[in-house]
C-alpha cells in the first residue's frame, strides 16, 4: 500500500457515501489529507460515514449535491473552498447504471430518450460541471483529478447507453488533460467489477462468477483496489497524465 504526506491538501470525491468513492476518502484522509464528501443531499450514508471518519479522526466535511443539477454543482465547489481554503484535488466518481440488470443493446425501448438523459446529465455532463467549477482552485493548487470510467467504456457492459458515457469518460480525460495542462493533471481509472459496492449484484451470478475465475488474479476487485489506484495518480505521477489506467485484475481472457 503506497502513501504520501498529504497534510494541507484538500480533495473533494463525489459519489463517496459508498464503494470506490467512500474507499478513496478514507485512503486519502488516512494520509492527511482534508476530504470534502459528496452524494446526493439527505442520503442518510452520507453522514453516517462522515461521522464516523471523523470519529476516527479525519478531517472531512459533507457536501451534498446532485452532480446533474449546475446550480448544485457550483455550491457545492464554493462550500468545499469555503470550508477548507482550497482544493488540490478532484475525484470525479459519481455516476449511475440507471438499471437494476444489464440491458441488451437491441432492447431501444428500455433504452428510451429519459434514459439517455439521465445517465448522460449523471454520467458524462457531470463530471463536465465539477471539472468546470473546480477548475481555478484546481489551476491555483497545481492540483490533480481523476474520473472514475469503467471498462464498459471499453468493451461495452450494463447498457449501451452507460457504456457510451463511460467511453466519452475517457475520451474526455484527455480533453480536459489538454484543456488544464501543465497546471493540473487529469487522469482517470476503468474499474471492472466492484465486490462490495452492490452493483455487482445486478449481474447473473454464476455469470459473473465464470468471468473472475477467467481473470489472472482469480478475483473481484474491491473499492480499496480502485481507490488504491486513484491515491497513486492524485499523490504521486507528476508525469501522468491525459490517460485512462484498466485496473480489471488482468482481464478475462
């Protein structure tokens, strides 16, 4: 497990009431670090595990918002400022399936217009508005961002829909890598299966338990592998950046 001395830094990770968010807060606050956490506004998790973080004595703060609402986005960047003085770092993880079991790409009628907007505005568009409010406190810091894609943006997986925000994910990465440079970083992960975070449970089990025995490392990731890698291009990889890290256990043959 790789550390750095992060006292005095402040990082804001949406979608952190719960797997690879909630796993990169308690990475980043173990090592000093201040951690603004968003979900969505009155999700009792939320503050469930703030409290308990700074129970433990971290340094975190809430920050509730709903990632497709601008309005909510732009308060919630200013709260997290006015808290800590500053923002070094960006973790751009919120995001949804928008369906309890993967969709087949011919099923168009369960992948109607409203799909397609609500995952896009979560998805895709809003790690466009964290990015573009954070965007001077980030430039000010020389701070560093991460999105959290996923391999569908790669291979497909869960729908088409959410696989093509996933891979405009990544194609954005290395927009915005351009568009901030060489002032901040931007990097991001495609995880595969997070055991753990209850989305694995949207697949077949038998299924799915076939495809990790495929993978070399015989195993479902977990929201402290993911989060392990997000601490590494946030702390560490001054030279990293415009790229898309698959952290997927090898891949399945």
């Amino acid at each position: 497990m790789i550390t750095a001395e992060l006292s005095g830094k402040v990082a804001l990770v949406t979608g952190a009431a719960s797997g690879i968010g909630l796993a990169t807060v308690e990475r980043l606050a173990a090592n000093g670090c201040n951690v603004a956490m968003n979900d969505l506004a009155g999700n009792p998790r939320l503050d469930q595990e703030m409290a308990r973080l700074r129970s433990a004595g971290f340094e975190v703060q809430a920050v509730g918002a709903d990632v497709s609402q601008p309005e909510q986005v732009d308060a919630m960047i200013e709260q997290a400022v006015q808290h800590f003085g500053r923002l070094d770092f960006l973790v751009n993880n919120a995001a949804t399936p928008g369906t309890t079991a993967p969709i087949p790409p011919d099923d168009f009628e369960r992948q109607d217009e409203a799909f397609w907007a609500k995952l896009v505005s979560i998805n895709q568009i809003g790690p466009y508005r964290c990015l573009k409010a954070a965007a001077p406190h980030l430039r000010q810091a020389k701070g560093a961002v991460v999105n959290v894609a996923s391999t569908a943006g790669l291979y497909g997986g869960s729908s088409s829909v959410y696989a093509s925000t996933k891979a405009a994910l990544i194609l954005l990465t290395k927009e915005w890598a351009h568009a901030l440079g060489p002032d901040v970083r931007v990097n991001a992960i495609a995880p595969n299966v997070v055991e753990g975070s209850g989305w694995e449970c949207r697949f077949d089990p038998a299924a799915l338990a076939e495809s990790v025995a495929e993978l070399p490392l015989r195993r479902a990731g977990k929201p402290e592998d993911y989060a392990e890698v997000i601490f590494y291009l946030l702390a560490g990889a001054p030279y990293i950046t415009g790229q898309t890290i698959v952290v997927d256990g090898g891949g399945a043959r």
